[in-house]
C-alpha cells in the first residue's frame, strides 16, 4: 500500500462492554509531501483516551459508520459496491503503471497504539494477464462469481474482527477441512463476530472501469500482458467463476476458463494476489462461442 495526499481511515476507540461509549472518527492524511509513500501520518479529531482497544478501517467509503456508529453491540456495517476502478500508480522512474483500485485494498489494524501502527490486508487481489490484439482496447470487465456473492452489505461487531482469526479460517477453508471450518465459522464468525448478510443488495458481479483518464485500457498484441485486478473478500472464486471483457467498438469475449473450478484452496486469500492467465491470446478466432457484442456476451 503506498498512502496519497487525502487517503483517509476511520479510527475506532472501542469499549468493550458499552458500545454507546465507543467513539469512531475519521483522520486524512496528512504527511508532507505524501503521495505513494509506503509510511503516512494521519490527524482527526480527537478520540479520546484508550478504552480498550482501537480498531483503525480502510477504506472509509465502504462504513456506514455516520448512520450506524456508535451503538450499544459495537456493531458497524460495510457495504463492499458493484463497481471498482482500474488505478494507476508512478514509480521512481517516472513511468506509469495499472494496478488495482486503492478503495478496494480493504485492511485493518486493532490494538493500543494510535502512534505506530501498520494495517493488515483483510481482502485479496484476482490479477487477470490478458494477450490480445493491439486493435482492442477494453472500456470494462465482469467478475462473475458462480456461488459466492462478492458484492453488498454486511454488519459485524468492531471488537472481534481479527485478521488472525480471519486467517485461520480461511486456512481450515482452503485445506478442505469441513469440520473444523463449520466449527471455527460457528464460534467465530457467527457467535463472536456476529456477522450478519441478511441485506438484500447482494451479488455476485463486480465490474471494472478499465478507462484511465477518459482513455480506455489498450492491449499490448500477442506477446505482452495487460493486466487487470479486482479486489475480492476472501473465500470467493473457488467454486467457478466467470471474466467477461468489453472492447471499445461492441466487440467483448466471455473467458470462460475457470468456469468449473471447485477446489477450496483455490479461493481467494487476504493479502494475497492471485494470478490468472486465459489459455489462449483474446480474438474472435480464439474465442469461438463466446464473442460477441456486448450484449451477446453479456447474456451468456
């Protein structure tokens, strides 16, 4: 995570026995000069002193903490949205590059110290290498999750949320282990957590802007990769999913490679990028079945 002038974090200080006494603010940064700096100094109104535990959020888009916050079970609501825009980023040589949308780099810290802290990655990263003719340029992409829904609201206690925890269900997860995931899920996730998705603005579909400055994303022909990334909760994509691409001109492809996976350790991990290349370079003769116009792909 490399931090920008305006980056801001909601700093939560939790009491764990009254939630009506805890206190949730919202700090900028504010480090001089800080544009793609790896360490950053955030302000914010005051919190107050340490009740017991702080618990500091990124992005502050997802929180509904305004409406929500602060109320008696400590409980805070984050709504993960249908779109996500490709970003971009500079390195120290000038050169510009695409990377994932920084408001979907969900992490978080707890503990007792506002005045060092680092954050934890509690979301992964689908990165998606794509050949294709230098002709196409692509304006948007789908992510279609077969089973899971990636998208929506959920509401959980402050106090419990834990990337320990979060890791080592995800560990019983993607090693197959049924009985201790239900257990651990059980205890965890449902009893100290206190998850709760029972909103009705869930799905399984997160589109991609792939336009950067108005322009839309070109492909680099048949021996060089474009990349595009999603942001993704962890546990999805293990049981088949779909990329469908939307080229300028009404011309898109449905890549349906993964389609019928079903394999638990091939979900998506926090903190981890997970690379995926199509068999084939993307074109209408490669693709046979499933180009099309847009329409045409996206009803397939």
């Amino acid at each position: 995570m490399f931090w920008d002038d305006g980056d801001q974090i909601n700093v939560y200080n939790v009491d764990f026995n009254n939630g009506l006494n805890s206190v949730c603010k919202v700090f900028t940064n504010a480090t001089n000069g800080g544009w793609g700096v790896e360490h950053a100094k955030f302000t914010g109104p005051s919190v107050g002193r340490l009740k017991d535990s702080y618990f500091i959020f990124y992005p502050t888009t997802i929180t509904k903490y305004e409406a929500e916050f602060p109320n008696a079970n400590n409980r805070e609501k984050f709504t993960i949205p249908t779109e996500q825009n490709l970003g971009t980023y500079i390195d120290q040589y000038g050169e510009e590059y695409n990377t994932i949308d920084r408001n979907a780099l969900v992490q978080a810290y707890k503990g007792t110290s506002l005045r060092n802290f680092q954050l934890e990655n509690i979301f992964g990263v689908a990165r998606f290498y794509l050949k294709g003719s230098t002709s196409l340029k692509i304006d948007h992409a789908e992510l279609i999750d077969n089973e899971h829904n990636i998208t929506g609201t959920v509401s959980l206690k402050i106090p419990a949320v834990s990337t320990d925890s979060l890791n080592k269900l995800m560990g019983y997860y993607a090693s197959g282990d049924a009985t201790n995931f239900a257990a651990y899920w059980a205890s965890y996730v449902i009893n100290d957590l206190g998850y709760y998705a029972g909103y009705d603005d869930y799905g399984k579909t997160i589109t991609l802007n792939c336009r950067v400055k108005g322009e839309a994303l070109p492909m680099l022909g048949p021996l060089y990769y474009t990349s595009i990334f999603f942001g993704v909760r962890p546990g999805a994509l293990n049981q088949g999913f779909k990329l469908k691409v939307y080229f300028e001109g009404d011309q898109a492809v449905y890549i349906n490679d993964w389609y019928e996976v079903n394999d638990p350790n091939a979900c998506i991990k926090p903190a981890v990028i997970k690379a995926y290349y199509p068999h084939a370079i993307v074109n209408d003769s490669n693709y046979e079945g499933t180009w099309g116009t847009w329409d045409e792909v996206a009803a397939m």
